[in-house]
C-alpha cells in the first residue's frame, strides 16, 4: 500500500510540473522571420 501511494504522489507532483512549465511556454511564439537562407555559390 505504501508504494501504491508513493506511486500516485510522484505522478501527481510530475503532473503539477508538466502544467506549470505549459502554463510558462504557452506565451512563446516562435519567430516569423528569419530562418534558412538558400546558399549561393561562391565565385
């Protein structure tokens, strides 16, 4: 019974983290510029 409950602690402590960092990220847009240029040959 007691690793049952460690068990459910862990996974419960592992989903307060997972939605405190998607709470964190969810505000970051990745970049509309910039990017891969295409290679030009050198003369």
């Amino acid at each position: 019974m007691k690793f049952i409950r460690q068990v459910l602690l862990a996974i419960s402590i592992a989903g307060m983290v997972a939605g405190v960092l998607r709470r964190r990220t969810k505000g970051v847009v990745a970049p509309q510029q910039g990017g891969w240029r295409e290679v030009t040959p050198q003369r």
